[in-house]
C-alpha cells in the first residue's frame, strides 16, 4: 500500500509534502520502509538515503532534531555524528536512560552544499517550505509511539511542533502542552503530551563557550527527567 501511494504521488508530480507517500499505519517499521521512497521535496535527489528515526516503538522520550548530517546521510542513522555523541553524553548527565528515547529529526533528508574548492559537503539549514513537507513523517512518528515528552532540539524542531513564527527563546526550558495535530477523524492525536525546547547540540559544538553552552542543555533535560520522574 505504501509503495502504491508513493507511485501515485510521484505520478502526480508530487514534491508538494509527503502526505502522498506516508501510509495509513501505526507501524515503525512499515512507515519507516515508505520514507525511503519518499519524493515530497526536492532534498531527496542529492542525498544519499532517507534517515528515518531510531528507536523503542513505545519512547516515553522523543528527540527530535533538525536534519540528518553528512554521518548520518551515510549510514542512515540519526545522531550518530558528533552532534550525537554529544547530546548522548548530555543524556545521561542528566539522567535520561537513552533506551527510552526515540531519536529523529524534523526533515529527514540531508541538505548541503559542495564548495567550489573542495569535495566536503557543507551543512545547510532547511527551509520553511522543506520542513513543511517533511512534517507529515514527523506527525507520523509522533502518532505511533505516543510519548509521554518531546524535546524539540533547535529551531527547525520548534517550527515543526509549534509553527513558523517559533523562537527558541521563548519556550527554552519550558514544559507546554504539544500543539494539536488533528486526525484523519478530528481527534488530538497527542492530547496529554508535552514538549520541552532547548538547542541543538550542534549549537553548543559550534559555541564560544562550549563548556557553558552544554551545561544549560543538561540543564533542560534534566528538567524533561523531573517531569518523566513526577
């Protein structure tokens, strides 16, 4: 069924979203199989594969980052670069047992550049539009395991969860109900979840003070701990 309705969009001249593409199913492992074929944006002619997300089929946690890096582009598995060892390392600091999590991210293809004068592939922030189209795998993910929390690592996540207006400012270390995504039958998907915000761990790579910069991301977690211990 997945593979009939990923021809079907792509018949149509999808490369709309990929709600084309993702099948009717509460099924990890089926959704999974249908994003590897999935066509819903441009970001998929240039990488390598689709990287789905990555965990136990019933989290109470799910990280969700921005996209897939060029590690994870290759080996088709989120947070598996440094930005992964990192927020890993922050997981257990502050208390969170990483075999309850479900690790993702809010576009699931890699977007990059090549520079002129070298073969590296530079990281490039998706688009609006791209995060959009990805949002469907996204409220899929969500929908099958059903966490109790999410954590949103970053802007991108944030703007997938609460909308293109989202400062991770404003909601950083805060525990707020998970915005509405309605079902095929009008019901809240998610009612009693929440979502934590707090940055991404490739932003406290990239910080001047590093060592500051991952303390406040254990920080935030630990208050995703407490509320998964209350």
């Amino acid at each position: 069924m997945a593979e009939q309705r990923a021809r079907k969009g792509a018949d149509s001249g999808a490369d709309h979203d990929a709600r084309p593409y993702v099948p009717h199913t509460d099924d990890l492992d089926e959704l999974s199989r249908a994003a590897a074929s999935c066509r819903g944006c441009p970001l998929h002619a240039a990488a390598t594969q689709t990287v789905f997300g990555a965990g136990p089929r019933r989290a109470r946690v799910v990280l969700v980052g921005e996209q897939p890096g060029d590690r994870e582009d290759r080996e088709g598995e989120p947070f598996v670069g440094p930005a992964g060892a990192l927020l890993r390392r922050a997981l257990a600091a502050a208390g969170l047992d990483e075999s309850a999590v479900y690790f993702t991210n809010a576009v699931k293809h890699f977007k990059f550049t090549v520079p002129e004068t070298g073969k590296r592939r530079i990281h490039k922030a998706p688009s609006l539009r791209e995060m959009t189209a990805c949002r469907p795998w996204l409220v899929a993910e969500l929908a099958s395991i059903r966490p109790e929390l999410v954590v949103a690592l970053g802007a991108t996540a944030g703007r997938a969860l609460f909308g293109g207006s989202f400062r991770v400012g404003d909601h950083r270390g805060l525990l707020e109900p998970l915005p509405a995504d309605d079902g095929a039958e009008g019901e809240q998907v998610l009612p009693d979840a929440r979502v934590l915000v707090t940055v991404h761990p490739s932003a406290v790579l990239r910080a001047r003070d590093r060592d500051s910069a991952y303390r406040g991301l254990v920080a935030d977690l630990r208050v995703a701990a407490r509320a998964l211990a209350d």
